[in-house]
C-alpha cells in the first residue's frame, strides 16, 4: 500500500530529528571531549521531548507555513522549552549515572545547534513541496451561494491553494466530469470539501464521492475541513442543542477537570511567588505616573455565568476607564507606565490571583465583561456555550485571532473557543502554553 504524501513528509521530519537529535550531541560531547564513545540510548529522552514540543506547534503537519516569521518563533520557542525540559529531567528527577549528566554546557549547546537546523530543513522541504501543493486544487462540491460563502473564508484565512467548484446545480452529468479528470489526474486535488446536508445532492453524487474517498482522496464536510485545516468550529453549525448532540469530553469525563484544577493552583501559585519582585515595582511605577490606585478590577462572566472580580494592574487613568470598552490602537486613556506594562503582559499578573480562588483557569476563553456579555448573548445566539468551562488567562481564541473590537470579531473567536471546548486537552493546553510566549516576544494584540 502506497504511503500517503503528507504522511510520508512527517515521517521523514520524524526520522530526521531523530537523527539530528544523535548527532548533534554526540558531536558536541566529542568537541567538548566529555565522551570517549558514541552514546544513543540516554539521547531518546531529549528526542522525546523534542518530538513532543514540535507536535505541538504542528511541526510535523504539511499545513504549517514554515517559511513564515511566525513558524519560525513557534519553533525556536518550542526548542526552548525543550532545552529547559531537558535540564530538568536530567539534574532533577533521572538518577545519578545518567548519560547526559556529565555536562549542562552539552546540552545547552546541542540546542543551540539543533533549534536553527531543525528549522532549515523543515524551510528547504517546505519550499520543495509547497509549489506542487500549491498546484493542488481543493474541490468544493455544493451550490454556489455556499461555495463564495467558503470562497470567501479561505481568502481571509490565507489558504493559497486554488479552489475549485463543482456546482450541483448542473446537475450529475457536470459533476461527474469534474469527477473523470481527477480520476485522470488532470487535476490535482488537495481535498474534496462537501457541505454536511445531503439533501442537496443528487443520489449519484454521494455514491461518487464515497469511491473517490476509497481511492485516497481526501475528502471532508464542511464542518470536518475548518477543523482539520483551520482549528475552530463554524458558527452555522452551532445550534440550541448542539452540545447534546455533539458530546464533549469535559462534561464526561471531570477526573481531567480536576487535574487540570490541581495543575491551575500548583502553577498560579508558583507565578504569583515569582512575579511579587515585578507586580512591587509596577506598582510603583503606577503609583509614580500619576498617583492613582494600582490594581483594576472589573466584574466578567465565568464558568456557567457566575460573575466574579478580575485583577489587573491599573493601565488606564481612572476617570476613562468605563468609557470605550474597546481598547483602541493608540488609546489615549492608557498611561505611560501602562503602556510599558500592556506591552510586556505584565498587567496580567494579578489574574494569577483568580486562578488561585477558582474562578480562573491559565488557560480557556477569555472572561469578558459581564457589559459586553449582555450584549453578545442578544447578538450570538450561541454565545452562551463558551460559558461551559472556567475563562483563563490565554486561550486559543487569544493565540489564533487578534484583540477583537466588535461583535464581528467576537464571532471569529467564538469559533476557536468553541473548537477548545469540544478537544479540551492537556496537549492542546501545551500547544496554547508554547503559542502564547510566541504572541508575547512578537507583541500581538494589546
């Protein structure tokens, strides 16, 4: 059986990482002359654990636009945090006699070099394959009106490949020639995209699709391809009784909530120790600027509605505060000291402090005002299903769409915070971990 493409691109990164991981250690202990032979078997824990961070940030996924300035934070971030992994597992919590144990400078070196290499050839396979990616078309199979719907989407989400579409409505004979030339090859297909009702299909046209499927090609609904591809979930398909319908793991499975609750108060905790030396001198910074209180607090909306008291660090004067509830490029209500604090997060301690009591977690939706809420809720119909887990600090929503200043970009995240709520997860909350340090050093939102 012929190996899938993409398939065959992750498992040759794989292997490769694999390789390098051997390599580039053993080399530098030889250099450094802490080793007098080959070592292989200590090198699969920071293989492990390199494998696992670059999963993460879809290192391994042929979506992933790894020519980008984005990619590019994503992965060194990634190898970071790696490093420290790495350290930690190996003076900390592995016995004595270790392999790795002769020398940190090793490891720290070996990092150095594997974080820019593993993105060079990640570039090179990148820009080999994306030309004749980029020739594949992405067949859409539907009316007109839904196809300049998701005509549209994949404009606004970057997707550079064609789009191709096979009208319905011209009945099965048109529809089947556009079927014979990718059987013929005449054209290449990246998926086959069908909108998730049937009753607008002819009968033929389903049987069509299941052969093309059988024959490899990728084929998705609608609903299914905005989530493999784009990661959120679309808002038409979301309805009053959509949660019964679809299932989800937090409502079934509350041994994972309570291990998240316990990671919550270990690390809010940990973040509220560390960060007391840098909230003591915001502080006085604020207090210098212009001698007003130094901590905001807000009344948002939590878990099922619960309104609570959010902290932060005072940015704007005290008498503009309520006024826009946007925060605008430029506003001229944030405060000199503020604006240093908005742009570093640090204003976004305090939070630690909601976490702590429960009405946070690190990581889910972000808590709204409750004056917004009550404006979305008349505005989005299933707005109110966000309010299914605790609002966190970061979340997805914050990682993949930028500061939203209305109701139509409340609408964008509401769709990645809807795509968290169905595949809450510990890998999912690693990945948001790593992306969010990538928002920060490339100073996203505000």
């Amino acid at each position: 059986m012929a190996i899938n493409p993409n398939r065959r691109i992750s498992l040759l990164l794989f292997a490769s990482d694999v390789a390098s991981v051997m390599v580039i250690f053993n080399m530098v202990m030889f250099l450094r002359g802490v080793a007098s032979e080959p070592i292989v078997w200590a090198l699969f824990a920071p293989a492990l654990v390199l494998i696992t961070s670059l999963h993460l940030i879809d290192g391994y996924g042929v979506r992933a636009d790894m020519m980008s300035v984005d990619y590019a934070s994503l992965h060194l971030i990634a190898t970071f945090f790696t490093c420290l992994t790495t350290l930690l597992l190996t003076f900390v919590f592995i016995p004595a006699g270790f392999g790795l144990q002769s020398s940190r400078a090793v490891i720290l070196l070996s990092f150095g070099i594997l974080g820019p290499l593993t993105l060079a050839y990640r570039r090179v396979l990148y820009s080999k394959t994306v030309v004749s990616r980029g020739e594949r078309n992405i067949v859409f199979v539907g009316e007109r009106d839904d196809y300049d719907l998701f005509a549209a989407e994949c404009a606004r989400m970057g997707t550079r490949m064609p789009l191709l579409h096979a009208d319905t409505r011209e009945g099965f004979g048109a529809f089947e020639a556009v079927l014979d030339s990718i059987a013929r090859s005449a054209i290449l297909v990246e998926a086959i995209v069908v909108k998730e009702s049937g009753r607008e299909l002819p009968p033929e046209i389903p049987l069509k699709l299941v052969q093309l499927y059988f024959d490899g090609i990728p084929t998705y609904t609608l609903e299914i391809f905005h989530q493999v591809y784009w990661r959120k979930i679309p808002l038409y398909r979301i309805n009053p009784i959509w949660l019964f319908q679809e299932g989800f793991q937090i409502a079934r499975e509350p041994v994972f909530e309570r291990i998240k609750r316990i990671s919550d108060i270990f690390l809010s905790v940990a973040g509220l120790l560390l960060s007391a030396p840098i909230v003591a001198v915001a502080a006085i910074a604020i207090k210098l600027d212009d001698g007003g209180p130094v901590f905001f607090a807000q009344t948002r909306v939590g878990r099922h509605r619960v309104p609570f008291k959010l902290l932060k660090l005072r940015t704007m004067r005290e008498a503009t505060a309520q006024g826009d509830p946007y925060t605008r490029q430029g506003d001229a209500r944030i405060t000199r000291a503020g604006r240093l604090l908005r742009t570093a997060r640090l204003d976004e301690f305090p939070q630690l402090w909601n976490v702590l009591c429960g009405e946070m977690s690190l990581i889910g939706p972000r808590a709204e005002w409750d004056r917004l809420v009550c404006e979305y809720e008349r505005e989005i119909p299933s707005y109110h299903f966000r309010h299914l887990v605790k609002p966190g600090i970061t979340g997805w929503a914050q990682v993949n769409y930028r500061y939203g200043t209305g109701v139509l970009d409340t609408l964008r995240k509401l769709e990645y915070d809807l795509y968290y709520i169905r595949n809450f997860s510990f890998m999912l909350d690693a990945s948001i971990v790593l992306k969010t340090f990538h928002v920060m050093i490339l100073q996203k939102g505000r």
